[in-house]
C-alpha cells in the first residue's frame, strides 16, 4: 500500500503494510513500515528505513535515512537516531532513570545513536546516553555509560572489547612482530612505529633502558604513568596536534589503539621493552589494562589543554586538512 502525506505539503511516498498504524505525516520517500508497527503524530522518519514488525514509535523521536528498526523494537519520547543505524530484535531503550506508575517527567532524558551505529539483538540502552557514530553494541548487552566512536561493546555492564574497523588490519598485533634485538618497525598507521629496547638478562635480573635521541626517537620533555585502572575504562582517546608521546607498559600489560583517520591498528605492549611511538594528529585509545598494568609515557612537550583533540570529528576535520 503506498501513502502520500507530508507536513511541507509535498507528496510523500511509502509503503505502509495495512496491519501498521502510521498516524506521523512525516515520513520519507522509500520508507517501508510493515504489520503492526504503531508510529505517533509527532515522530520523524527519514527515508529508505525500514521498521519491521511490533515496533511502536512515539512522539518525539526522530530517526535518519536508512535506518533499519527490527521486530520488537519500541522507541520513546527523546530517542535520536541517526542515519544508517541498525536497531536489532527487541532492542530496548529507556528515557527515564528512576520510572513509577502515573508519574511523568517534565523533560526525559535525551538519547542519541549516531549515526552508522548498530545495536544488538536484546540490549538495553539506558536514559540520556550516546552511542557513537560507527559504534558496536552486542547482543544482551546492558549499556550504562556513553559508548565511545568505532567501539564495540558487549556484556552487562557493557565494556569495550574492540574497535571497529582492527580486523581489516589483520588484528590485534602482538609484541612478537618487532626483532629480538633493539630495533624499530613501522607500522600500517602512518607515523607510528614500534619499537624494541635494549634488554639485559642474566642470573642478577633483567635491566631495559632508552637513550634520548638514540632508543627514544623524541626530545623528552615530561613524563607520566598510568596506573590502576579498572579494566572496563579507556584511557586516551584523543590526539593531539604537537606532541609527540612513546608509551611503554612498565608492568603488566594494555592495549593501544592508533588510527591516522584511515587505518586503525591495535597493538599489545606487555613488557618493558617494548614502546610505540604515537605522533601528533593520531587518534589512539588505551585499554584492555590488566590489573597490574602500569603505563609509561615520555613526552615530547609540557602538559598544554590546548594541544589535546578530544573529539573524534574534530581530529578528522584536522587531519584531512
């Protein structure tokens, strides 16, 4: 069955499967809206979506082009959704942290999936949160907190298990791809290098050590650690336009993510002998910490807040430039 409407006065056209009630005349062009699906007066659908069976839309919501909304799935007054997001089976989301019968909130939280993202089949989505653009989130995973872009998540609470977009660079790099001997290899990120230090052993111990301008290929200006992080939280993630940092993991062991906005690389550092050099205008992330972990960066300058590109958006804008 096609529908014409529109609130611009232009002729609209969908298809709207007789068992579904649209009661919105903002639908876009191509949209497809099948059997028992509800959609309010109020909500705004883009084009080409498509929302499947025994989804129920409210009022205040606004959905993107190309977005796939399947069974099950009900979106609440304050839910944004961007273009060419995927919603899977019985998704749930919450605009309402503390909820009681026949009590209303003034404002409801607003949340926000960017666009890109795909949510699982099962999770839940709680009140006032944004999930990135591009981000993952997995079957049955219960997400409390904000989910960075180009991550994956999963579990309850949901944590960040991976980056989108790793396995097409082969995967995880361990620390078995850098020579036995003090050297350095470059990496598929454009700028960043492993690096490999020189290491003592005998029956007294184990001794590693870096000298500036040989070993540790940046002028140091200033160090610092990082150290007992939970293993579900990120450190990083950001750039920074200047500065040069070389991270070694002093104990334990992490996770580096490094990304020149068009390759995104992992990398394990699990010994002191091991570094990475990650130069100005790469977007890197630290995770995976182990409990022990203790995380040690040189870096090329003083601490400056002016230097730092904390979002993902704006460090592409920079680095295409």
């Amino acid at each position: 069955m096609k529908q014409d409407g529109g609130t611009d006065g232009a002729s609209v056209r969908f298809f709207q499967h007789p068992l579904a009630v649209v009661e919105s005349t903002s639908i876009g062009d191509g949209t497809r809206v099948w059997a028992f699906a509800h959609i309010l007066s109020g909500a705004r659908i883009g084009r080409e979506c498509n929302v499947c069976d025994h989804t129920f839309i409210e009022n205040d919501v606004v959905i993107g082009d190309r977005v796939t909304i399947k069974c099950g799935v009900q979106l609440w007054d304050g839910v944004e959704v961007g273009d060419d997001v995927f919603i899977g089976p019985n998704a749930t989301f919450s605009n309402d942290p503390f909820p009681r019968s026949k009590r209303h909130l003034k404002t409801v939280a607003r949340t926000s999936i960017r666009a890109g993202a795909s949510i699982g089949a099962n999770a839940t989505i709680g009140p006032g949160l944004t999930i990135g653009e591009r981000a993952m989130v997995g079957a049955g995973a219960v997400v409390t907190h904000d989910v960075p872009p180009d991550t994956i998540v999963a579990g309850n609470p949901a944590r960040i298990i991976g980056y989108v977009g790793v396995a097409q660079t082969g995967g995880v790099t361990p620390p078995a791809a850098i020579p036995n001997q003090p050297s350095s290899v470059e990496t598929l990120v454009k700028g960043v290098t492993l690096h490999r230090l020189p290491l003592v052993d005998d029956m007294r111990g184990s001794l590693t050590f870096a000298e500036i301008g040989t070993h540790l290929p940046l002028p140091v200006k200033r160090f610092f650690l990082v150290f007992d992080v939970p293993t579900q939280q990120i450190r990083g993630e950001r750039a920074h336009k200047t500065l040069h940092q070389f991270l070694v993991c002093v104990r334990g062991s992490c996770h580096v993510v490094a990304d020149d906005g068009q390759v995104r690389q992992e990398f394990v550092l699990d010994h002191p002998s091991i570094g990475l050099l990650v130069p100005p205008l790469v977007w890197s992330a630290h995770y995976k910490f182990s409990a022990d972990a203790m995380l040690l960066v040189f870096a090329s300058g003083a601490y400056d807040p002016a230097d730092y590109i904390r979002e993902y958006s704006e460090f592409l804008a920079l680095r295409n430039a």
